[in-house]
C-alpha cells in the first residue's frame, strides 16, 4: 500500500489500525512524507478459513483527518473443487422478440469439501434463473445447475460473460454469445425486464415491437395494470410519475402490440421499483440549451449539428465508423503486440498489459470489468489489466506529466499487478475536469487539449504502448442541482473533445504522431472505445438508457454493481469485437 502527499507541506503517518486480524499492514511508523513524495507499506492477508473477508485499514496522520482503506481477500480451500460442465455458452440464430431455449450451466463439487456460490453476475442480452441471489451451499458431490438463455435486442452476433463468486474459491467465468436474427412473426422485442424505476419519482419506457406490419398500436392485456401514476400510450411509451403508494418490488403485467393489419402479440415484462436514491431521480432526461429538444448522442447525431456548432458522428461526416486507413493502421499495431519481458523485450514467457487512465468514473466501474475479464475464459493469458485510474485524478492534472497520479501508477498500480511500464501496450481513458463551466464549444477546448495531452503522457510513461482507446462519461442529469462533478450538459458535450482530439490525429497533426514514417512518435494510435452516453431514460438507437438506480446518489458514478455492470459490459463487448483490440484481448 503507498501513501502519497499530493499537498504542498510534510505530511507524518503516524498509525495503521486494520478492522480484522486477517489484515496487517507493516512498515516504518511514524514516516514524514515530503510534498509529492510517497511511502510504501506492506499489507498481508493470513485467512484462518477458507471464506470471504472484508476489512478496512485506517490510517492516521498528524494534521490532516484519517483515511480508510477497504480490503477484501478470500481464504482458498484446497479440498473443495468447483468444476464447471461448460467454460462458453453459444446461442445461435435466436430471432428478435423471442427467448431462446435454455441451456444448463452446471457447477459440481468434485472435492471433499462443501463450498459456497456467493455471487452469479450475468450481462445483457443474457440471463439466469437457478441462482436466486443469495448464498447457496454446495456441498461434496453435489451441482447446483442455472438455466441459461439470450434475448437478443439486435440483429447480429451479441457477447457477454458470466461471473461466478464463489465463498472459498476464486471466481470463475464463462463466455456467452449470440447471434440475433430477423424476425419472421409480429414479436415484442422490448426486453423482458424493463428499466428501472425509483419511488415518487419520473419514468419513462420505450416499447419496441419488430416484424409485422408498422405502425404498432400498444396497449395493455386484459386484467393488467401499471404500477400507479404510470400509463401506456397507444405509441409503445410508458410514463409518469410514480406515485407515493408504490412500493419497492417487482411488477409485472403484459403489454400487446397491434400492427396495421391487426395481427397481435404480447409479452410479459417485469417493472423492478427501487427506493430513492438521494440523486435528482425527476431529471430522466436533459435539453439542449436552444431550444432544440432533448440532447441526442453523438452517435445518433449523425449530420445533425449540436448547438449550431458541431456535427454530430464520432468520427468526421457524421460518420461512426473509423477511417478505413486509420482502423489498417489500428489493426496493424494490433498484430504486432506480442508478450513482453519486463524490460519491453519480447518473450515467449512475458506478458503485456491493457491499463485504464483517468479518475473514479474510471476506476470504479474498471474493478467490476477486472473482476469479469478475469474470470471470462475467452481473454487472452498473457494479458494483464491494471486499474491505473485514481479517484481525483482530473484530465487537467493527467495532463501533466510530472503529475504525482503518475507516480501512483508507476509505483503502485503497476507493481502490484506484477507488471512494468515497459509491458503496458493498450490503455483506456475515460476522463472529465471536475466542476466544468463556460459556453460550447469553447468550454472543451481546455478538456480537448488535456486529452491530446494525456495521449502524449502515455507514450512518455509506456515506451512500448501502441493503442489507447477514449470513452466519455455516462448520463448525469441526475445530478443537477445536487453535486458539481461533471453536470450535464459537460457530460454530453466531453465526446465532443474525444472526437476532437481523435479527430487531429486523423488529420496528421504532428503534436499526436504515432507512424514513424512521417517524423518523431509522440503518440499512440487513438480511437474511440465505447460510447455509451445516452440521455437519461430516453433510449439511444441501441437502447441504452441511464436509470437513477444506474447511478450513485451523487448522481454521477455509476451504481455498484448494476452502473458498473453496464460499463463494463459496454467496454467487454468492444474488446471482444473491435478489429484493433480482438487480436490481443481474445485467446488465440
């Protein structure tokens, strides 16, 4: 564990107090710690069962308020086996609208001993039913088996992974995929769990129907009922304000689609009500400061221009796709990362690292992507992920390369994942400047050059670093008028500067060079990751939507685990299928 002074005066760390004995932290006490200076501790984790634990280590320092440290380890069993009858699920061809046949995912103790499933975490299109969400005993000789089936919400191949936490065993994981295919019959396509809702406050809820002949008419089967102060229109949208009776719990009712020539269908869909979260839950959507309406992703955008100023599209024209000469140039970089020793030598026996760089919109949802990637069977071993981004840690100040969070990153982060910064190939980035103000688009120019900034840090930091991916910030309209994090529209108008500064790199500015052919490297190919800003509860063109319950109660960091869940099934999914990152994130 390393303490950092980021302050400008000597700070002295004068005791360590751990929560649980299975916890210690050793080292020199007290320690005076110089203005942006560091010192190392020590931490051990000496289970006594084989069991989950959980601990906090607080430390104190002379004139500055204590701070507390979260830990978890698991104590392993060496007699208890969890044995998995599958380490990938394919579900082929499912059409829109309809629920494949389930297959079983069986988990068996083949050992001596009993263990315990503590944990199943499954992304969408796909889920489970078998595992009920609490802790389930599997004792020698026994299986506990879930159903496992895919509902797909597009036309083409889907992936997705399960995360099994077990008690006394390390997580395990299976790959899912599936291929959605047209319909040939009126369906409803809507997924069958909706989004969520929160107590008293605003909803809404796009119903989708596909095949048939449109327009749909929509309305509710006989005997069903919204939760109150929702309603249905006859265009497939649910709405209101939930009323102050309504309690937490799961609704369910059937909703029918009618299309021009009468022919109908129905499904059941589940409405999961959720308390209050402290967040401003009413802002389920956010305007354009003209007048224009609703603010429109930028992946939707298209030609369209926000504000009268910029064209929508992440890359040029209005366009989502990469460059063609650019994705070859991606794509070539790609096929040359190859394991790496820890002096940056290729190594049959090395490894390579995929880092993420920003603050704790980053580093958050970046745990619960480690934790699935880590136990997914389809990523590539050779590869290691290090979370190297740190709560505070502004593109503004990342921008600087003697900043003192590099030196977390260097000295901590990397270390600790058994790594150096001559191994890391790829990163993600995923930053904003806290408290942003001004006019668009003169407001992201600052944030636009802290991003071209960063880019050229990590070639400086990680010599052999060939590829970074930028994403922007989800919805936080529902922090408005609570926090001033990074408010809307500043989230939204962020995937502007990415685009931006992707943009000049395209255009061959020489400041962000990475082809040696053309002058000094000064750094890595960059491109969009995911994109996955969408406003609030109006559905963007792939569904995507952000519930109050996708986010903390300030509004702006996703929610543990179902926020973090979503980005990190956002970021999986492009990592599984980009062209310039399957190459070396997949098993060959």
């Amino acid at each position: 564990m390393t303490v950092y002074n980021l302050g400008t005066t000597n700070v002295t760390v004068t005791s360590f107090t751990s929560s649980a004995r299975e916890f210690l932290v050793g080292g020199t006490i007290p320690v005076t710690i110089a203005p942006a200076k560091w010192a190392n501790f020590t931490v051990t984790f000496d289970p006594d069962t084989a069991r989950a634990f959980t601990g906090t280590v607080t430390v104190t320092f002379d004139s500055l308020p204590s701070q507390k440290v979260t830990l978890n380890g698991t104590g392993t069993s060496s007699s208890a086996i969890a044995t998995l009858n599958h380490s990938s699920l394919t579900f082929a061809s499912q059409p829109l609208g309809t629920i494949s046949p389930s297959q079983p995912l069986t988990i068996t103790n083949t050992g001596t001993t009993a263990f315990k499933v503590t944990g199943v975490t499954v992304t969408n299109p796909f889920s489970q039913t078998g595992f009920s969400g609490t802790s389930t005993k599997v004792s020698p000789g026994a299986s506990l088996t879930m159903q496992v089936s895919y509902f797909p919400t597009a036309i083409g191949p889907a992936n997705g992974s399960i995360l099994i936490v077990y008690d006394s065993l390390p997580n395990a994981g299976v790959s899912l995929s599936g291929t959605g295919a047209a319909a040939t019959a009126l369906g409803v396509s809507t997924y069958p769990t909706l989004p969520s809702a929160t107590q008293s406050a605003a909803y809404q809820a796009d119903l989708t129907a596909t095949a048939g002949t449109p327009p749909y008419t929509w309305s509710l089967a006989s005997g069903s009922t919204l939760p109150s102060g929702l309603s249905l229109s006859s265009a497939g949208i649910i709405s209101g304000t939930l009323a102050s009776t309504v309690t937490t719990g799961s609704y369910t009712f059937t909703a029918k689609a009618k299309d021009s020539k009468s022919v109908t269908a129905s499904a059941a869909l589940t409405l999961p009500v959720y308390a209050a979260t402290g967040s401003k839950c009413n802002t389920i959507s956010f305007n354009a400061s003209d007048g224009s309406g609703p603010l429109v992703p930028i992946n939707d955008l298209g030609t369209g221009y926000y504000l009268g100023a910029e064209e929508g599209g992440l890359y040029a024209n209005g366009s989502n796709v990469r460059p063609a000469s650019h994705d070859a140039s991606g794509v070539s970089l790609a096929q040359g990362i190859q394991p790496l020793d820890g002096n940056g030598n290729p190594s049959p026996t090395g490894k390579y690292a995929f880092i993420a760089i920003g603050e704790s919109i980053a580093q958050q949802p970046f745990f619960e992507f480690t934790a699935l990637a880590h136990a997914d069977p389809s990523v590539n071993t050779n590869l290691v992920i290090v979370n190297g981004a740190t709560g505070g840690a502004t593109a503004s100040l990342l921008a600087l390369p003697n900043n003192n969070f590099w030196n977390v990153i260097m000295n901590d982060y990397l270390p600790n994942a058994g790594v150096t910064a001559k191994q890391v190939v790829a990163a993600w980035v995923n930053d904003v400047n806290g408290g942003p103000s001004g006019t668009f688009p003169s407001d992201m120019t600052k944030l636009q050059g802290n991003f071209e900034s960063i880019a050229q840090n990590l070639l400086t930091k990680f010599p052999n670093i060939k590829i970074a991916y930028f994403s922007t910030i989800n919805y936080t309209g529902y922090s408005n008028g609570l926090k001033n994090l990074s408010n809307e529209p500043y989230s939204y108008e962020t995937g502007f500067a990415v685009k931006n500064a992707i943009q000049d790199q395209i255009n061959g500015n020489a400041n962000l060079n990475f082809d040696p052919s053309k002058g000094p490297v000064l750094a890595p190919w960059i491109a969009w990751g995911p994109y996955y800003w969408a406003n609030g509860m109006l559905p963007s063109s792939d569904g995507l939507v952000w519930t109050c319950q996708d986010l903390q109660n300030d509004g702006t960091h996703p929610s543990d685990p179902v926020g973090r869940v979503k980005v990190s099934t956002q970021l999986l999914n492009f990592l599984k299928t980009d062209d310039t990152s399957s190459i070396w994130f997949l098993a060959p």
